[in-house]
C-alpha cells in the first residue's frame, strides 16, 4: 500500500469533506483534486546534525543510521518545507517548526506565518493544532496540554536556532535523536498494531 493511502486510511478525524485518493484523477470534490495535485510528501522532519559540526568537533555518529531515520511529513509543495530550512529562526528544527504550526493555529505570529497562511487550506484539513499533533504521531514533541517540547531553551524566535556552542549542539543532537527514536517507535506502534 503507498504511504499516503496508509496515512490518510488511519483512523482520524480530520476535515469532514476529505476523502483523497491514492490516484491524482478529477474527483468530484475541489478539495480532493487540490490536495492531489498540490501536496507532496518531504522526508525532512529533522536536520542532519551533522550541518552544525562547526560549531564543535566532527561527531563519527552524526551521520549514523539512527540519526538519519526519519518519517514523512506531508508539506504543500516545497514552500513550508523550505521556508523552515532557510530561516535562520527555525534553522530545519522540528520543536521550532512545530511551535510556528501552533502559532498559526492560534493566530499568533511566527517567523512562518506568511508562509502557512498561504498554505491555511492545507493545516485546515485538521481543524486544530491537537488533530495535527496527533495525526502525525507528532505527541513526543507536545506535552498533554499540547504546548511544544522544545529542544534548546525557548526564547521567543528571538535568538538563531542553531547551536551557539559545544554544549548546545550536544543537548540539541541528543533532544533530536530521542524525538525521533520515541516517535519512530510511536509509528511502529501503529503500523504493526
């Protein structure tokens, strides 16, 4: 079965009227036929850590298999997926990125918010930030309340995601690793259920 027909077969709730099919064919919804033919799917829901070895001496383990197995987040197009990358405020980081999809869902703003209310049909698929939480299997970055889980203390977008320093990059590594262990265990779960 292709990835999205098990995504969107899950048993979730999110927009009533969305019913995609596995096929990008003329449908009788707009939505469906948008949806089709405007998301695509981007493996990028953490860095390569390896990307900020600068900041301190080159980690044999950064490019580790563990490191490198992420699962796929279903973005619009390119824009929200290469929007986080560029912005030195996010700088690819999940628990940043995360927080400006709660920001949009909250009406507060971002340094994403021009590009996630481009793309507001899309986050409207899951009413909420809690649906999207869950939908994603996303729930080892949020805490009961829904509130983001960051990885490096959390200043407000104010200072540059990236690592300032050794210590930084080793509590950021091992934040990211432990999401993403917790989280893949969280798929398996559910695949194999």
């Amino acid at each position: 079965m292709p990835r999205h027909q098990f995504v969107f077969d899950s048993n979730f709730n999110i927009a009533p009227v969305y019913s995609p099919t596995c096929n990008a064919k003329k449908s009788n919804t707009d939505l469906t036929l948008r949806i089709d033919t405007h998301f695509d799917y981007w493996a990028d829901i953490s860095p390569g850590l390896s990307i900020w070895d600068a900041k301190g001496s080159r980690d044999p383990d950064s490019s580790s298999k563990p490191l490198q197995a992420t699962h796929q987040l279903l973005w619009t197009k390119r824009l929200p997926n290469g929007a986080r990358g560029m912005l030195s405020k996010i700088s690819v980081r999940m628990d940043l990125t995360l927080e400006t999809i709660r920001r949009h869902y909250v009406g507060e703003v971002s340094p994403m918010t021009d590009v996630l209310e481009r793309y507001s049909d899309f986050f409207e698929l899951f009413v909420d930030f809690a649906q999207y939480v869950d939908f994603w299997l996303l729930n080892d970055l949020a805490d009961d309340q829904y509130q983001v889980r960051f990885f490096l203390p959390f200043d407000g977008f104010q200072r540059n995601a990236t690592p300032a320093n050794v210590n930084e990059y080793i509590q950021l590594k091992h934040a990211t690793v432990e999401f993403l262990s917790a989280r893949n265990a969280r798929i398996a779960e559910q695949v194999f259920a």
